[in-house]
C-alpha cells in the first residue's frame, strides 16, 4: 500500500479558504444559499464552514450540477516527495470533475472534502476563483524556483465549468508573464479557446500538451466517460494544436477502458490501468492521468 499519495497535499488543511460571494458574471445562475450546506443546515460539510458559495446555474450544461466558488490559500501544491510522478508542482483550479469517467482514479480526492468519490465527484465542484492572483503572487515570490507546473494531473482543468469560469486564461496568462514552463493534460476541446495564450507562452518557455484519447469506441466513451467531449473531437483538438504550431500528444489508456467496461462490473474501479502516450509531448512531463 502506498503511504503517500500525490493527492495528498489537496487535504484540507491546504484546501479552501475564506469566503466567497462572487456574482454572476453576466451569466445566468441563480445563488441557491450561500455558506450553507447541501442538506440547508451548514456545518455538514467541512467546505461550508470556510464560506464556500454554493452556486447552480440554470443551463442544460449544468442540470444537476452544484459548484462551490472558493478562495484558496493556495494554488501551487508541491508533490509528495514520495510520489513517483516525473513533476514536482501542480495546478488544480478545480475538484471534482463533470466528465464523469468511471476509472477516475483522482475520485478519492473529493472524499478528502467529504464528499463522496462516486456522484459528489460528478456533479460538485470546488471552483478556486482566484487561483490566477494566487498564481502570480507564487511566481513572483523570491523562493519560487521556476520550475515546471503541470495541470490535468487531479481533474481536468478544461471540464466544461472552464466554460464559465474562465480560470485557465488567467493561469495561462501568469504562467507565460513569468516564462514559467508547463504542460496541461485534459480531454476538453474547451482548450483551444486558449490557442492565443499557449501560442504566446510557447514563445517564452516550454510548453507541453497532451490530450488524453483513451479510445475512439462510441458506445465505450457513452458508457464510461459520460461527460466528456466525444473522442474524436479530442484528437481533432490535438491536431489543430498541432497545426497551430504547437505540440501536442495523445495518451491511450487501452488497459483502463478494458477494466472499466467489464461485464459485471458496477462501480468506477479503484485505479485506471497503465497508459501508454502515443505521441507524448517533448515538454510535458505526464503522469498515468487521471484527466
Ligand atoms: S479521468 Fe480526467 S476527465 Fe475523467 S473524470 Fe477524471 S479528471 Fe475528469
């Protein structure tokens, strides 16, 4: 058994902090309660005592979702030591995750919230709405050491509520002002909406994409990756990355798809299978993904 887990640093006493009352932006949502818990009482759950705001909004994209907008203490977590993974440094502007894919091995993190690893991991997500300030205020400071960052490594930072909130421009943004290198994982298309930052960022520092295309079975992805785009809408992604002039690869994860799709099987299984990166991405140095 492993005795630490890269996740370990997402538990919260690193986790959100003080309150948030954000507005809508424009965007039609409605605030069902603030600083209260799911059941209406409060104090259930450990978020709500750090003044998370509860949020929903009224669009099909995000019928059953509940979305928690807090202010974190941090945004940069360091890798356990222990942790085998080839980076040091993380970038997770959200938790939980709306693609919903059942091998989710970065489902035991949202437990650490106390929520549960199955539906609460689906639809409630811990948004960090001023993870771009708290970027820049790391990069500037004297101890950071400009090392690479990667994103994609808990949840994926381009889940459809990137759509709404905006945070990777920010993160992006940061990341090239300091010439800091990083490389992001994700299933979401939604990252080509950032092709004018990367494109700018690639310019000052090492860049690295990867998009992860488990497979290309229709009724597979229906089954087992309910929320994210479909896969071929992936690799047209990466490929547009690449025509841009950026590098982008494709991880596949054929063992996890085999596990995950077994007859019988009812529940999400504890760990994805081994991933094999197909044309990994000079710049990105990329776990087994969770993303
Ligand atoms: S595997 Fe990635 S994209 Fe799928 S639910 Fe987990 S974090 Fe989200």
């Amino acid at each position: 058994m492993l005795e630490s887990m890269r996740w370990d640093n997402l538990r919260l006493d690193d986790g959100p902090g003080s309150a948030s009352a954000s507005g809508d932006g424009g965007h039609r949502c409605r605030d069902d309660q603030e600083g209260r818990g799911r059941d209406g009482q409060g104090g259930q759950v450990p978020l709500f005592g750090r003044g998370a705001v509860m949020r929903t909004f009224d669009t099909p994209g995000f019928a059953g979702m509940t979305f928690y907008e807090v202010q974190a203490k941090s945004i940069v977590s360091r890798v356990p030591d222990a942790s085998r993974m080839p980076f040091r440094w993380t970038i997770n502007p959200y938790r939980g995750c709306q693609h919903a894919c059942a091998y989710c091995f970065a489902r035991n993190s949202h437990t650490y919230l106390d929520l549960d690893a199955g539906a609460d991991f689906n639809s409630t997500v811990v948004v960090k709405v001023n993870a771009p300030e708290l970027l820049r205020k790391k990069l500037a400071s004297a101890n950071w050491p400009g090392e690479h960052i990667a994103m994609g490594t808990n949840v994926d930072c381009y889940q459809r509520a990137e759509g709404r909130y905006g945070l990777m421009r920010g993160i992006i943004a940061a990341l090239r002002d300091a010439a800091n290198p990083f490389s992001i994982l994700t299933k979401g298309t939604l990252v080509l909406r950032d092709l004018d930052l990367l494109l700018e960022a690639a310019q000052v520092t090492e860049v690295g994409l990867n998009v992860s295309a488990a497979f290309v079975d229709k009724a597979l992805w229906r089954a087992i990756e309910p929320g994210a785009p479909a896969p071929e809408r992936r690799i047209e992604a990466c490929a547009a990355l690449n025509d841009a002039g950026l590098r982008c690869g494709v991880l596949m994860g054929p063992n996890a798809t085999a596990s995950a799709a077994a007859p019988g099987r009812s529940a999400p299984p504890p760990r994805a299978g081994p991933v094999t990166p197909a044309r990994p991405s000079p710049a990105a140095p990329q776990p087994p993904m969770s993303s």
